[in-house]
C-alpha cells in the first residue's frame, strides 16, 4: 500500500485531486469508475461530508449530483443556504457496491475502509478550514468525530472540533429517500432542514463578522 502523508502545508484542492484520483490504500478503487473527490470553494466556510459517491455519483465524478443530492439541494434551498458557496465531499471517496443485474446496489463501508480514506477528508480540511463541518450519516459522524457516533444522540447541536472548526451531525439524504411512509418522511425532511438551519445561521454569523 501506498502511504500518503496524512497532511502537508502546501497541500491546495488541486493537488489532492491529483492524488487522491491514484489512491490504492483499500480496495474500492478496483471496481469504481473513479475517484469521486470533494467540490466547492477552496475556502468555503462550510464542509458538507456525506458517505461516499453513489451509482451517478461514480459515473459523473461529482459528488451528490444523483437523487440524494437533489434531496439535499431542495433542503439546502430551504435553509437559506447557498449551495456554490459550501464545500461538498465524501467520507470515502470511491463507490462501493454489489453488482445486481443491470443494477450497482450501493453497500455499507465498513470501518477500515472509512480509515484508509480519512486522510483525504484530513487533508480537504486542512486545506479549506472551515468553521463548521456538517457530517450527514453514520459513516460522515464517524470520519469526522474519529469514532463511531450515533446520529440520532447527536444531531442538532454543534460540537466542538478545534478551537477554530465545529461540527454538526445530522441524518443523510438518502435515509429520507428510503423512508415508506409519507408523513414519516415529511417529517424527517423538516428536522433535516431545522439542522442545515443551524448551519444557515452560522454562516450569516460569519459573513457578518467579515
Ligand atoms: N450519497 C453520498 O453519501 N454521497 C454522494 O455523493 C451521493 C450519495
């Protein structure tokens, strides 16, 4: 395995793309199309982590360009906020999934997977800094927090990362899309949205303070 250094001073966006695009560390690279790596402003004041790239996530080389990405533009539209001015990634930055027929059945990563990628949510931080990192699902909380987190104990409320960076947990896109039951989703929808607004008020905080 190729070892990446886990930070470097001069690292800017473009280089860890170039990098990450030859990553080997864990196995996903084999069957993904490519790797999928974080988008948005060098220094956004807000970095939204979701799982890792889904089926069109994979084909496209963007993240969150599929349904659970139009899920989180309808709920970032209506927390106020600016979907060209947060940075977007991925815990793990290759699709992992099991062939079905004509289908790639999106799979679960596991914890030395969300390991090996970490570096690179590491380095996207330590290069963009900003002040809140939003960690969307399980496999998010996990990267971000450095251990397994429950959503459901921790969302809603900003926890301290450093002195200068918090974090927000909150459910991923996806979970809404999965839910059967129509109130149910709705109601998932609204809280999800309730926590982005908890990002939407920071970044008013800070562009005021600018
Ligand atoms: N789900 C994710 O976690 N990320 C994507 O980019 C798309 C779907």
């Amino acid at each position: 395995m190729k070892a990446h250094p886990a930070k470097s001073a001069g690292d800017d966006l473009n280089t860890l793309r170039t990098e990450a695009a030859d990553c080997r560390d864990c196995h996903l690279w084999k069957d993904a199309t490519q790797t999928v790596f974080g988008e948005g402003p060098a220094h956004a004041p807000i970095m939204l982590v979701g799982e890792q790239p889904g089926d069109k996530e994979d084909l496209a080389g963007k993240p969150f360009v599929g349904p659970a990405g139009q899920m989180l533009d309808r709920a970032l539209k209506e927390a106020g906020i600016d979907r060209d001015r947060v940075y977007i990634t991925n815990a793990v930055k290759h699709f992992k999934f099991v062939p079905r027929g004509k289908i790639r059945l999106h799979q679960k990563p596991n914890t030395p997977e969300i390991k090996a990628c970490r570096q690179w949510y590491e380095r996207e931080l330590a290069t963009i800094k900003p002040s809140l990192v939003v960690a969307m699902g399980a496999t998010a909380a996990q990267s971000v927090l450095g251990k397994i987190t429950p959503v459901n104990k921790n969302r809603g409320h900003l926890i301290e990362l450093d002195e200068n960076t918090q974090a927000l947990v909150t459910v991923h896109p996806s979970y809404l899309l999965r839910l059967p039951d129509e109130d149910a989703k709705e109601q998932e929808y609204d809280r999800f949205v309730e926590d982005l607004k908890i990002a939407a008020k920071l970044l008013r905080k800070l562009a005021r303070a600018a």
